[in-house]
C-alpha cells in the first residue's frame, strides 16, 4: 500500500521534471498529499431523507510521507464537522479548523496530527444542498412509492458528501456501513451482494485503490437481474426487464475488451439504472456503472454508452488521469476503447458511423468554444473542472489515439495501449508521463512514423492539427446524396429507402439538414419529413432530441406540444441543454423555456440546475 501511494508521489514529481506544464499540485485540492495521505477510507453514514442528510463518520488509515507533518488536510464542500477523532494508544479529540468556503474548492478542513495517530475519524452531515447528492422525492421516480438518492462524485463533488483529500492523484480503498430506511436497498462502487437481507443496514467493500471521485452510492427500492457472466442490472423492478435486454451484449463487451486490452480487474461489472433525472449519460463508478435510462431504446441503438462506461474499467478507472487539466486521458481514451468494443461486438460500419457522428459534432463544437479550451491538455487552475467536460478531451482526444493506431497500425499500436493500461494499473497518469511512455514504447520502436513536435501540437496545441483523421462513412455519404436529392427536387421521400435505417442514419440525415435555406421552405421540408415519418414523435430520445433542435432552429412550430413534454421528463444534460440554448437566443424562446423549466427545475440535478438556471438567466 505504502510502496504505491509512493509510486504515486514519485510519478508526479518525476513529471514535472518532463514538462513544465504538468503540476505536482491539483489544483483542486487543499490535501497536503505530500506530507500525510490517506490510504483506506471507512464510512459508517445513516441515509436521511426527510432531512436530505447523510450523518455519520468517515474514518482514514493515514500515511505519513513527511515525518514532521502536524496535519490532515481534506476537502469539504457545505458540511457540517461536528467532531474529529484521532487514534494513537486509544481514541482521542483532536482539534480542526474548518476554513472560509471558496466558491470552486469548497472550505479546507486542516486536522491536528498527533506524532502517534494511525487513524483519524471523521463526524460530520451533509447539507441538504450537497452538489454531489441528489434526492429524488416517490413522485420523481418511476415506481412513485419510494425515495432515491444517488451519488456524482466527479469531478470534485465527492468532498460534498465525504470529507476527503479530493484529488484523483490520490488511491485508496474503502468500505462502507449505509444505514437506510428499512424497505430500501442500498449499493455502491464496491462488492454488492444482491441478496443481501433488506434490512435498511449494508456493508460494502472496494478492495481495489481508486481514486476519489469514483466513491458513490445509490439508495432506492432497488432490484436486481443477473444478466449473462459477470453482469447484472440494479434499478427500480419496472426497468430491469427491458435494461436486461437493452444490454444484453454487456459480456461480449467486456469479454472483447478483455481480448484487446488485458483482463478485466474489477470482478463484476454491474449496472445501475438511474431515474430519468439523471444529468449525465453515464458515470463509471467502478463495478458499478450509473446508466441514464434514455438510452433503452428497445432497439440496443444506444449501447455504445454501456461500451463507454465499461472502457473506463481501463481508461479512467485502472489508470487515472492526475488532475482535471489531463482529463483527456480517461475520456479520450475511454471513447477510442469504446468504438473498438463496438466494433468488434455490432461490426466495422456501425463502429464507422459513430466516429463520423461524433467526430462531426466535435467540429461543430468547436466553433462554440474558447480556443484555450480546444487543447487536450488545459490548465484549470482558478477554473471550476466541470469545464473540461466539452467534446474536446472526449472525440479530440479519441482522435488522437485514432491518428496513432491509423500511423503505426493495428498490428502495433493495439499492444502499445494494452501494455499502457499494465504498466500503469491502479496509478494516476499526466499527459507528460503519457508522452513519456509514448516515445519510448511506441515512437522509439518505430522511428520516423510520427515526430514528437506532431505529438505536442495534439496534446498541448488549441484547435484540430491539420492532419487529424476525419472518420467517414459510405453509409452516411448514401444518406446525404438522398438528402440532397431530395431537397433538390430530384426524388420524392418514398424513393428513399429508410425502412432499415438505423438510428445513426437519422441522426445524419436530420443533423444535417441545411442551416442556409429560407424559412419558410425548410418549414414545408419538416413537415412532410414529419408526415412521412412522424420524427416529431419519434420514441427514440437521441432522435427526438436532434429533431426539435432543428424545429426550434427553423420555427417548425408543430414540435411545441411534444417539446413541452420531452424537456421536464428527461434530467440528461446532454439531450436539453442544447434545446433549452436555442429557446434562448429569442426572447419569444426565452419566455417560453422559463415557462417549461420552471416547475421542471425541482426534479432536474442540482448541477444540471446550475448549468440551466445560468442559459435562462434564473
Ligand atoms: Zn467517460
């Protein structure tokens, strides 16, 4: 344990001397890692949901690294410190200084260290605005009788419910006691047992290090369905059915994974289904993936996210970027492992058309962003992290790794990244240490292919290198001739073979209906694609949501009824933000927006609260 918190230590401290912008310090933390580091973590917590508090003790074995060291320090966010505990000969009060919140960091907790103190222990509660918790009231769920809470550590949200060195430099493992409401279950990133008696009081176990952000916790009137090898689905009793089937390929995933990038570490790989108000797609809490329930289509047509959150047992889980500016390495990593498992599970062209959609929302992106934020690597100091989350460090950063396997082959490059994840298992990596390994372990063996000016522009440069892979399909290049075509004049829609278009086929052709056309054509256009097809009632969410973003663009007012409903039902940022954007550039949009979110706002997430209130200007 010691020898790898060491490891740790003297990796980030050996990458500064590699580059100068790599930071020993994240500087999203006030943990003194250096002096004092936690190793184990035990939570003893109660579940309290007419308070909408989690109460109880977080208790740490420490590592001393500096023999003179006097304190602890963790991160906190709006919680209450009612006690701190260390042991030494026996258990005994020690003093701590709860500092002044600062808005992106929270209030630095420092802890008088005794020379003899193993173990200090934590008594504290939540706040019922804890920005890593949300809790759902019955009516919020599907099930409408129970509570639900759920846990989103990531990226620095964990210290708003643990007190804890908040920093994905640092690995520890940990256990748990989570006292809930007797007719609820609980589960966590950890060993769960889904028989365990319902008994309100569970006990959880992550034998493995990992960093922070990955401690989380679910609580609901959860059931489980075992699907094939190691997997299964947790959820409310009404999704587990059709989430079985949905996901039913989840062990040929991690059993291509395996094949490509080295056994799986983690013993189970379960799902958690989460209410519809879940912001996120997915978050890949170890043994436990959180999954948005937008994504059971009935039709598997949306599983490349349970690819995604499964690449992250590699990408992000076993080997864990440093700090937030390296957030490329866990996402852009992750999306590259995550076209290959659905290459080799669904075939080479779906696997096509999905790098072309997303490769292609990037470009679009881009032009949205900053260029400071168009670097993989960018440095978040004085910045809240939830920044980095664009489609830069995710597609720009799967791209970079396409350019490599597309310079060197498959043939080297697929050893290089499984060997990658090997020697860095259970370690936190920086860009820097990334570009080390690289040169030496790919470039090196393979001299002349890529220089490394050509690496830096990709890590550190702003913008796409010129040269970047641009993914395509003979697919969607058949669906945009139609298109063409059609809005030519030239064929009628039922010349348009769409009976077997999957959904990636509409996602293309409606994402790329003309922006330059007159409105009032474009108008006529949308309604007989709304009568040939009905798109505006379309049951698949990514489909809807493409959709009524082009009815809100072009004034296509038919979509209203169905928008009103579709934006408070769904929690998921990334299917309403772009909708709630667009009503607001008019002001006619604004009102109407402000109308929807308002009674909509209590069930959304409170990140996804900040984000919206922010576009609405609530
Ligand atoms: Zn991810």
């Amino acid at each position: 344990m010691f020898k790898n918190i060491f490891a740790i230590y003297a990796a980030l401290v050996m990458s500064v001397g590699f580059s100068g912008n790599a930071m020993a310090k994240d500087a999203h933390s006030y943990a003194n890692l250096d002096a004092v580091s936690s190793r184990h973590l035990h939570l003893d917590l109660t579940v309290d949901f007419d308070q909408k508090t989690l109460s109880g003790y977080a208790e740490y074995d420490i590592v001393r690294h500096d023999a003179a060291a006097s304190s602890f320090i963790v991160d906190t966010r709006d919680l209450t410190i009612n006690r701190v505990e260390v042991l030494g000969e026996n258990w005994q009060p020690t003093t701590f200084t709860l500092a002044a919140p600062e808005a992106i960091l929270g209030a630095k907790l420092t802890i008088a260290l005794p020379d003899d103190a193993q173990k200090v222990r934590i008594y504290y509660r939540t706040s019922p605005e804890a920005a890593g918790l949300q809790w759902l009231t019955p009516q919020q769920t599907a099930g409408k009788k129970h509570p639900y809470l759920f846990t989103q550590s990531q990226p620095i949200q964990v210290r708003s419910w643990i007190p804890i060195q908040d920093t994905p430099a640092l690995r520890l493992t940990y256990s748990a006691r989570i006292k809930t409401p007797k007719d609820l279950f609980a589960v966590m990133s950890a060993v769960n047992d889904p028989d365990a008696v319902r008994d309100g009081d569970y006990d959880f176990i992550m034998p493995h290090k990992i960093p922070p952000y990955l401690v989380a916790l679910g609580v609901g009137d959860l059931h489980f369905k075992a699907m094939a090898g190691n997997t299964g689905i947790y959820g409310e009793k009404y999704i587990l059915a059709a989430a079985a089937a949905e996901f039913a390929d989840t062990f040929e995933m991690v059993k291509v994974a395996e094949k490509l990038y080295g056994p799986y570490q983690w013993g189970r790989y379960d799902i958690l289904m989460m209410p519809p108000s879940y912001p996120m797609g997915g978050m890949e809490n170890p043994m436990l993936s959180f999954i948005t329930p937008t994504v059971v289509a009935g039709d598997k047509s949306l599983v490349d996210l349970i690819a995604h959150e499964l690449a992250h047992s590699w990408s992000g889980n076993l080997v864990t970027n440093g700090d937030w500016n390296d957030l490329w390495l866990n996402e852009g990593t992750t999306s590259y492992v995550e076209n290959r498992i659905m290459e080799e599970v669904f075939g080479l062209e779906r696997a096509k058309m999905e790098k072309a959609l997303s490769s292609q929302g990037l470009l679009r992106e881009l032009k949205t962003l900053e260029d400071v934020d168009t670097s993989l690597y960018v440095d978040l100091a004085g910045r809240d992290p939830e920044k980095a989350f664009s489609g830069v460090p995710y597609i720009k950063g799967q791209l970079f790794l396409l350019y490599l396997e597309e310079k060197y082959g498959r043939e080297a490059f697929d050893p290089f990244l499984k060997q990658y994840f090997t020697a860095h298992a259970f370690q936190s990596m920086t860009s820097a240490k990334f570009i080390t390994y690289l040169k030496a372990n790919l470039m090196d063996k393979h001299p002349g292919v890529v220089s490394m000016d050509k690496i830096n522009e990709w890590v550190y440069d702003t913008g796409m290198p010129d040269d970047s892979p641009r993914p395509t399909s003979d697919i969607f290049a058949r669906v945009l001739q139609d298109q063409q075509d059609w809005l030519a004049g030239k064929i009628s829609l039922k010349d348009i073979a769409t009976t077997n278009w999957t959904v990636h086929q509409w996602l293309h052709f409606i994402t790329n209906l003309p922006e330059e056309m007159p409105e009032k054509m474009m108008r006529d256009r949308m309604t007989q694609l709304d009568e040939a097809y009905n798109l505006t009632a379309s049951r698949n969410n990514e489909i809807a949501h493409a959709w009524l973003l082009q009815g809100l663009k072009h004034d296509y007012q038919a979509i209203l009824p169905r928008l009103k409903v579709y934006l408070p039902s769904i929690g998921r940022l990334k299917l309403i933000r772009p909708l709630y954007k667009q009503l607001a550039t008019t002001p006619g949009g604004l009102a109407m927006a402000r109308k929807i979110y308002r009674p909509a706002r209590p069930g959304y997430h409170p990140s996804a609260q900040k984000v919206l209130d922010k576009i609405l200007g609530e």
